[in-house]
C-alpha cells in the first residue's frame, strides 16, 4: 500500500510540475497479434489519443496533442493498465500475465509503456456437453457434440466456447426446436492450476413444425407459385427455408415485393401458419446497356421481357446485340418448372454475325434446352440446330449440324458479383453427327475452373485455368463455333482476341482442336476500392497436344465498380517480337 501510495504522489508531482506538456505516446510490447491487438483496444489511457492534431517526435511516432483534463486524468487511467490488460488476454487462455509499466514525462511528451508477459496459457481439462428434451436423439444436434470445436488438452480459446454454444443452439433451432434453450453454461478457470472446465447443457424442448400456408397474390396459377415452397406443411419448422423462399420469390421477377410471415403466436399443435404476400411487378421490362472492352470494341444490347404472358409464368426474352465483332438477334420462350424458377424449358431462335479469328462467319441457331438443378451443379441440357456459312481469306465454306451437349456449371463464392473467396467450375460437352441431320461429325469438351483467395482485406490472388478438346472426322469442315482460339482481354493477354490457334496457307488464325490455356493474377486495393494488379498469362490453340505455349505479362488497373471489377490492363506478350504491348480494357465478374 504504502509502495502505490508513493507511486501516485510521484505521478502527480510529475503532473503539477508539466504544465506544457503536449502530447502521449502508449505502446504495449511483449506481446504480438490478436494478443496485441486487443490489449490495445481495451486500454482506457489510448481514449486520450483522439485528437486529430498529429506531431511527429523525435521518436518518428505518431504523438496526440493532450489538454490539461486529459493529463490530469493520465495517473488514474494508468493505474487501471495492469487490470485492462490482463481482461485483454483472458479470452485467449491466458489468466496469469505480469504487467512491467511505466509513466515517463520526456521533452514535453507522455510516454506509457507497457510491457506483458503473457504466462502460461490455460488448457481444457473437463468437457461436458449434453442435451436434453424432445431432440436429444436428433442426429444433427448429437452430432454438434462431437464436432471438435472444444478439445480436451487444447489451450482455452473463449471463441471456441462460444461457438461450441452456437453450434449446439442453431442445430435445434435449425431442427425445429425454436424454444431450445441452456439450463446451464458454465466456463470454470482455476487460474492457479491453468485448467478450465466447460458444462454445457441444452434443453431443446418441444420440436415445431409448418402449418397452412396462405400465398396471397393474384398473377400466377396456384400451382406454379406452390412449386416455389421448398418445404410441405408438417415438415420440421426452419427459418431458413423461409430466406431461401423469399429469395427465390424475388429472383423469379414475378413480383416487386416479398413478405413473409410465420405467425408463430398462431401456432395449433405446434404447427407455424405462414402467410406470404407478394406485390406483382410489372408485365413488361426493356433494357438498353452500353459496353466497350478491347476485344469487343464498343458494344449496345437491347432488350426485351415479357415476365409472364400467362398465368403459368411463361416467358419471353428478346435481345438485340451490336459490337465491332458481333451483331445477333435473338429470341427465347421460357416455361418454369419445378421449384424457384431454375428449372426450366426454353426454346431459342438466334442469328449471328460474327468475326472469328481471322475470317467471319453467320450462323442460324434454333433449339431447346432443359435447365435444372442436378446435385450442387446448375446443368443445362440442349439441342441446337445451326447453319452456318464461314470464310477464312479466300475459302468459304457452309456446314449445318445437330447438337446435342450438356453444361454444367458451380460456383461458390462469398460475393458472386465481387468475390474475396470462391471458386466456379464450368464443364460442356457437345457433338454431332453425319447419320443425324448433320454435315460433320465432331465430339468437343471444355473445362473451365477458377479460384480466389484473399491473403488479407486489401488483396486476392486469382487463378483460372481452361482445357478444350474436339475430336473431328473432317476437321476443316468444323464448325468455327466448336473450334478453339486463344488471346484476348479473358485468355493470353499482350496478345489480340482469338489472334493464337493454327493458321491457313494465306496466314489467317482459323482456329485448333485443343486447347489449354492458365492465369494467375494478383491485386491489391491500396486507396478504397482502386488497386493495382500484376499477372501472367500462357496459352495455345493447336490441332495436337504439342503446345507452343504463348506468354503474357503486365500490370493492371482495378476498380471495384458497382457492376464487377473493372480491368485495365497493359501487357507485354514475350513470345510476339512484332509487339511490345497490349492494352487491354473489360468489366464484369472474377469468377
């Protein structure tokens, strides 16, 4: 007592005695990361550095400018250090830390150091998780018991204990049991041995389930909008399901407006009613968008859709393309089917005109397709029937086929449209052949896989890679729409669209029967949602697998637009000594 009572006499001599003091420096050392980070924050003496007046000491440290409340109130807040610090570490495992500190006044700047020994950490000896009530046999709620989020002998870490509460009560809730609740929760430390010991123990209670749903509104058939309900009155009561409704509702575009409710204080025999009432959106929607990107030049569609010219939600689609390489109308017929608007019948009729490698091509498109889920994959299963005319310099040619294929595609991603962390797979097969309305028989597939990750907030590395084959009884009657090009603002940059494949006798890139092609890029956002990038890409087109692989380098613009990432790109191809450089300009999605 007597030692701290001389402590405070001496800080407040020291404080009487600097009447020009300005300003505070507090470090904390010892100890790194979260550790660091949340001493930091819960220390009551950094609240003094908030004004915005910044000086630079001798030190080079960043120094606040501190009036005379402020100083007056350094002695108190410093003496609360040690019990700050010491709360700071606790949910890290450690109860025992030993705090060395000190309150310097030195050429007219406080500095208060402070510098922690952590100790030893405390470990998990006694776990005890159990469940009670009407879902102590659920599968799913056991099965939180042996997740391994809290493990016997592991350092005490209080975000896991937290999460092991969260595990075991969203499980019930989850499983319908939505007055699930602990009857004990308990987190025992015994600082003087370093062990804890967890009991945790939930009461689920009884299990509630859907009741009638009631879906108000007056544009679409019954049958259509209860093909939409992911789940049947009696199932096990999940308020997920009613998110995942909603969104579908909103997804589909039959309606502007979703609510839905679960009256759970209607509740008859544990059954929900939910009540949904959705606003109708308009009949009609037309759209115009403008583009431009290096390998399209600049680009306008028009658009038209006719949401629903039923009351079983059919659908039409019509669009008007026009770029420096490509002009196509087209227009679609769409039937839903199934649940939340991904399934569907669509039937397309489409005219293009097209610039393909060095040579040009017109194509007549009509055909089907059914879209549906199958496991995790969106998947796509079509009949394309197509005549096309093509030229490449002086040879021209006209093929007409039938084509069967498949495609199905995943992604997975925290932001679909500006992804930090995610991946997509892309996978299509197609053919034709010369016994079935067909000019030529061909068989094609192609993979497309991407990956991002995010190293920290500000950046992420990107990695794509595309493998693609076609197998050709008569290759150069090919059509050019199953052939393979490389290069472009999407493929080998520092290199044109579609300019790498195989060439004719006169020099033109008609296209190969192979193709692999990888990227790897890394960017970093250094001012709010504008950063830079660097990359690499390699590619080839070829009529065999002996690849003369064409190389890429550059570095990039990228801004976080409101529509995807925006690239502007410059980009050396090492493997063209005719060109130094490309620019390459695109906008859209990563992934």
């Amino acid at each position: 007592m007597r030692s701290s009572f001389l402590a405070i006499v001496a800080l407040a001599c020291v404080w009487v005695n600097s009447a020009n003091a300005a300003g505070l420096v507090v470090s904390v050392t010892g100890i790194d990361g979260e550790l660091k980070a949340n001493a930091e924050q819960l220390l009551s003496i950094r609240a003094l550095i908030v004004d915005p007046t910044l000086l630079k000491k001798a030190t080079g440290k960043n120094v606040t400018e501190l009036d005379k409340t402020d100083e007056a109130r350094l002695p108190r807040l410093h003496r609360a250090a040690d019990q700050e610090i010491a709360a700071a570490l606790q949910p890290f495992g450690f109860y025992k830390p030993t705090v060395k500190k000190s309150l310097k006044l030195e050429e007219g700047v406080w500095r208060a150091t402070y510098d922690v020994v952590a100790g030893t950490p405390v470990v998990l000896d006694k776990i005890n998780l159990s469940i009670d009530g009407d879902g102590k046999l659920e599968e799913e709620i056991q099965a939180t018991l042996n997740a391994g989020v809290l493990v016997s002998g592991e350092q005490l870490l209080h975000k896991n204990y937290g999460k092991q509460k969260s595990a075991m009560l969203d499980a019930a809730v989850k499983a319908g049991y939505l007055d699930a609740q602990f009857t004990k929760s308990q987190l025992r430390v015994n600082p003087d041995t370093s062990k804890a010991t967890v009991v945790l123990a939930l009461n689920t209670q009884s299990k509630y389930y859907f009741g009638d749903v009631q879906f108000e509104q007056t544009v679409l058939s019954q049958e259509l909008v209860n093909s939409y309900i992911p789940f049947a009155e009696g199932d096990p009561f999940n308020a997920t399901r009613l998110i995942d409704l909603q969104l579908a509702l909103g997804a589909s575009k039959y309606f502007d407006r979703v609510e839905i409710t679960a009256q759970r204080d209607q509740a008859t025999d544990n059954r929900i009613p939910v009540i949904i009432d959705a606003t109708p959106s308009k009949a009609r929607q037309y759209s115009v968008s403008f583009g431009y990107g290096t390998d399209t030049g600049p680009r306008v569609k028009l658009g038209t859709e006719f949401r629903r010219i039923n009351e079983h939600g059919h659908r039409v689609h019509t669009d008007l393309l026009l770029s420096a390489i490509k002009r196509s109308a087209s227009a679609s017929y769409e039937i839903p089917l199934g649940f939340s608007g991904v399934d569907s019948l669509r039937f397309l009729a489409r005219y293009e005109d097209a610039d393909v490698g060095d040579g040009e091509t017109q194509r007549v498109v009509l055909g089907a397709s059914l879209n549906d889920t199958w496991r995790i994959w969106q998947r796509r299963l079509y009949l394309n029937y197509t005549q096309e005319k093509f030229q490449f310099g002086d040879n021209s040619d006209s093929v007409k086929y039938l084509t069967p294929g498949i495609t199905l595609s995943y992604t997975k991603a925290d932001n679909v449209l500006l992804p930090r962390v995610g991946y997509s797979w892309l996978v299509d097969v197609h053919g034709a052949s010369e016994s079935v309305i067909s000019d030529t028989t061909f068989l094609r597939g192609r993979v497309v896989g991407q990956r991002v990750w995010s190293p920290s907030d500000e950046s992420r590395v990107l990695f794509k890679a595309e493998l693609g084959a076609t197998q050709s009884k008569n290759p150069e009657d090919l059509p050019t729409a199953s052939r393979f090009f490389a290069g472009g603002d999407r493929s080998v940059r520092g290199y044109r669209f579609q300019s790498i494949g195989p060439v004719d006798a006169d020099g033109n890139t008609i296209g190969g029967r192979y193709l692999a092609r990888v990227s790897l890029e890394a960017d970093y956002l250094f001012f709010n949602d504008v950063g830079g990038a660097v990359f690499a890409d390699i590619g080839d087109a070829a009529n065999n697998t002996d690849f003369d692989f064409k190389r890429g380098i550059g570095v990039g613009l990228r801004w976080r637009s409101p529509v995807g990432m925006f690239r502007l790109d410059v980009a050396s191809p090492l493997d063209d000594p005719d060109n130094s450089f490309r620019l390459h300009i695109s906008i859209g999605t990563d992934l």
